[in-house]
C-alpha cells in the first residue's frame, strides 16, 4: 500500500495554517516540517481518491487492493489493460455468475477466445399435470475452447475458474480444441 515518498511536498503545509506569531519559532518549523513530510502521501491519496478507487487510473497496488474489494482474480501474469478490465467489469460479472453468458465471459477473459458453450437444462412451463420436463436428468454444461497459434490454454486453471463459475449441482465437460480446427481432448 502507500507508503512514505522522499521529497513528497504537501499541499497544505501544516505551518501556513498557524498564525503569524508562531512562524519564527524554529523547533515549531521543523517539527510541522517533519509531520508534513509524514501526511503528504496521506493528503494526496484522499485528494486523489476518486482516481485511486478507479480502475482504470489506480496505481498498480491499489489496483490488486480493488480487486479483493470485489472478489475479483486477475491473473498476476496478465497484461495491465487485461488485468484493469477484469477489475473494472468484476461486479457486474457477479450479477452474471451461474449464468450462460457469465461463463463465457469469464472463459473469454481468461483465454482471449471467444468460447462454446452447450447446456443440457432447459424451462418450461404448462397448465396441466404431469407435463414432462426440459432438459437432461443431470445438469450438464460442455465448454469448448480453441487454442490460438503459438497461446496454450492452461487446462487446470482454466478447470478452476469454469468450477468456480457453474452452479455447484452443474457439472461441465472442458474440450480444448486445437488452433487447426481439429477435435481436442475433454476432461470433466
């Protein structure tokens, strides 16, 4: 987090806000100097504070700070842009989570591609017993990824963050697909 800065000047010396009859006294000077030196960063991360809880303009470890605000993982090997949009649209990826279009947006993010996704359920609705129901007797839900030329997937990760997103009663099956167009390997 903020930490002192050398050399940082204040922007509200601590001696102006003194009246006329103690500017002379030096040990005063010097004291106020010394807590000066002490508060700018404070001053200026409140002056700036608009700016710091912003994601796009946050510093680096304000940004990783935001991230744990809102339950937000950006990859520490990510680019910046990538790593400042993930933080920046976590919320209301939250409001999305669980949901069909909330994974793919989550695998999109995650892997630069843009992901298939088939889903086993379905809903009805009818006015009379025994209507039979939608979809299959488990929750099931099937991604499919193609790897771009010369960007592996990493499988195990990727396995964590689509666990992470499906329901918990959901299970999925995860198909890389190679870059040529060729069938890839499943896992569940």
């Amino acid at each position: 987090m903020r930490t002192g800065v050398p050399g940082l000047a204040t922007p509200h010396p601590l001696i102006e806000q003194l009246p006329a009859v103690y500017l002379e006294q030096d040990f005063l000077r010097r004291f106020l100097g010394a807590l000066d030196d002490v508060l700018a960063p404070v001053l200026l991360t409140i002056d700036n504070l608009p700016a710091h809880l912003d994601p796009r303009s946050a510093p680096d470890d304000f940004l990783a700070w935001l991230a744990q605000w809102v339950a937000a993982e950006p990859h520490e090997d990510s680019p910046d842009v990538r790593r400042r949009e993930t933080v920046r649209g976590a919320v209301a990826r939250h409001a999305r989570r669980g949901t069909a279009g909330g994974l793919a947006e989550a695998v999109r993010l995650r892997t630069g591609t843009e992901p298939e996704i088939t889903e086993s359920g379905g809903t009805a609705w009818s006015t009379g017993p025994r209507t039979a129901l939608p979809g299959a007797p488990r929750p099931w839900v099937t991604i499919r990824v193609r790897e771009r030329r010369g960007r592996d997937i990493d499988r195990a990760r990727l396995e964590e963050l689509i666990a992470a997103e499906v329901p918990a009663h959901v299970g999925f099956t995860l198909e890389i697909l190679p870059p040529d167009g060729g069938a890839g390997g499943a896992a569940q």
